[in-house]
C-alpha cells in the first residue's frame, strides 16, 4: 500500500512540475532596448537618449525591449532573482538587439527573463 501510495505521488509530482517548467516558453525577440520611464511617460528613444536610458537602467528603471515587427513591448527581467539587468543590456540602451529567454504574461503584461543579448 505504502509503495502504491508512493508511487502515485512521485507520479503526480513530475506531472506538476513538467507543467511549471512548461509555463515559461524560450522565446528569441528583435527589437530596440528602452528606458520604461522616458520612453512611456515621455516619448523619449533614440540615439540623443541614449546616456540617459543607460542611467536609469543602471538605476534599476524597468528597461523595455519593443519588437521593431509588431511595436509590442516586453518588461526585461534579470535571469536570476535579486540581482541586477545584465551589463550587456544596459550597454546596448537604444539599439537594436536580439534578445532570448523566457517570456511570461501576468496580468495581461509580457515579460521575457533575458538569458542572452546579440
């Protein structure tokens, strides 16, 4: 009975935990990275906005990647928890990047966890 009972919880389990790890889909995305502050409150991208979205990057401002094909914006996250945007994204604010991790949807808004940047 022990086993039985064993068996079928070891069962379930893998069952759940290949759904959490089919949640998150890898996805490769091109577009321009943006500071989520000045680019939604204010309109401001490009080249002449460059030092300051590196700034509020670093700051810890949400950067944004905006698909160049659909104009959809992603919230980017750091790959781990507590711990900073990667260095390759803050140095390449306001240019054209390819960015691949995975993309979640909560509350109606896309993330993508960034696991490389070219």
């Amino acid at each position: 009975m022990k086993k039985a009972l064993l068996a079928s919880v070891a069962f379930a389990f893998s069952f759940s935990s290949a759904g959490i790890l089919m949640a998150a889909e890898t996805s490769t995305v091109t577009g321009h990275l943006r500071d989520g502050f000045c680019y939604t409150i204010m309109g401001a991208h490009g080249a002449s906005h460059r030092s300051c979205a590196m700034k509020c990057a670093k700051a810890g401002i949400p950067v944004m990647l905006v698909e160049d094909k659909t104009d959809k914006g992603y919230v980017l996250l750091p790959p781990k928890d507590d711990s900073g945007m990667p260095a390759d994204v803050i140095s390449n604010m306001e240019k054209q990047v390819t960015v691949t991790g995975h993309e979640f949807t909560k509350n109606g808004i896309s993330y993508l966890q960034v696991e490389s940047v070219k």
